[in-house]
C-alpha cells in the first residue's frame, strides 16, 4: 500500500521563507514531485528528486532523503501569489502510478 | 505548443445523459491521463493510455468510457453519472510512460451532475 502524508494548511508572510513537509510510505518508490495548484486550476509541476538531496530551482528548492520516506519543499522570498495548494506525488515502480498527497494549502499573508 | 487543452470547461448534465469530454496536446506526448479531483482532494487517477492503448484502468465504473482516437486526443464518454460524479476531470500527459517524465496538466472540465 502506499500512504503520503502533508501538513493540511500552513500560513506564512511576504518575503519570508516556508518549508513544506511530505512524508511518504511506498512499495516501489520511483520518484517524487511537487505540485503547485491554484484554486480551481490544474496542477503545475514544480520538481522531480529521484535521488537523495537537495535540488534547487530559482526561489523552490525541493530535498529528499529516501531512507526516511522524507521529502519538503522549499519556497524562498514568497510572494502573493504563492498562495495555493502544494502537492506532493509520489511515482511508484511496476505500473508507474503517480500517487498524490492531499496537499498543503499555503496562506501568504501581507 | 506546450499545453494541454480540455473542453468544455464547465459541464452540467442529468443522469440520463450522454456526454464526452476532450483532451487534446500537441507536444508529441505519448501518455495521456484522466484524473478525477474532488473539492479539497487530490487528483485520483481513473486511466491511463500508452501509446493509444489502456494501460492503466484504476477500476473506474463502466458509465466512464476512455477513448484514445490519435496520439494528440484523449476522450471521457460519460454516461447514466451519478451525483457524486461530479468533480473537476483532469487530463495530464507526459512524454514517454516511464518514471521520469513529468505530467502536464490541462485546466480541468468542472463536472456538476444533477
């Protein structure tokens, strides 16, 4: 079976920095990526680790660390606009289903 | 043309009609997903093609009917829906049905069965 688990909804302000958790248990992990969706529009992909480490991507920065089922996401100088939900996915081997988290709903506030 | 395109929009239907959804991608994508996202939900997968051909059918009720016509096109026929049918439908491809390859999601088809 597989579970992912998300902070529900986390709130931050302008300019600050957040880190967004996902921790995830998996048969046949393949991979993990983030998600970006607004309210009522479609995910947009955000990052990919298949490795352990960090990768960075402007003001996103995602990490993983396999051996502990552990990944976040990083999101530096944060803007209005970063307002919306955060998905974290998880790409299982045999199938290569992408199994998504329920997401974490960032508030950024002024 | 990197995006993926979805019509109509919004959909409202009775549960005696027959409708479809379309799909469509012209980034040479060779899968093509739907997923079903309820209110607060995560996307669940409800089907995937490979290559034109069903490769993944997540158990979905047979009144969902995918259709791949060509490599660019993906089709829902929906039929007799139920009220909890209704969702927002996502369609997603991606380039090579491996691991690796990130999916690119359409803006959705609101779905409200009445």
């Amino acid at each position: 079976g597989q579970n992912i688990d998300q902070p529900t909804e986390m709130t931050a302000t302008e300019g600050a920095i957040v880190q967004i958790n996902c921790t995830y248990q998996t048969s046949g992990f393949n991979g993990l990526f983030w998600y970006q969706q607004h309210a009522g529009e479609a995910p947009t992909f955000l990052s990919y680790n298949v490795l352990d480490g960090l990768e960075e991507k402007g003001r996103f920065s995602s990490f993983l660390s396999r051996s502990k089922g552990y990944s976040y996401l990083l999101l530096k100088e944060l803007q209005m606009k970063d307002s919306a939900s955060y998905l974290c996915a998880v790409r299982r081997t045999g199938g290569f289903k992408t199994i998504f988290g329920a997401g974490t709903r960032l508030f950024v506030k002024a | 043309d990197t995006e993926v395109t979805q019509t109509p929009k919004h959909l409202v239907m009775g549960m005696t009609n027959k409708k479809s959804l379309k799909c469509e991608q012209h980034m040479g994508h060779r899968a093509m997903y739907w997923y079903k996202q309820k209110a607060k939900k995560p996307p669940e997968l409800m089907f995937v093609y490979s290559y034109e051909k069903l490769s993944i059918n997540e158990s979905v009720p047979s009144r969902f009917s995918p259709e791949c016509p060509n490599s660019s096109l993906l089709n829902l026929h929906l039929h007799a829906l139920q009220p909890e049918d209704s969702a927002l439908y996502l369609c997603a491809s991606s380039p090579i049905f491996t691991s690796t390859d990130t999916q690119y999601f359409g803006p959705g088809t609101r779905l409200t069965v009445l």
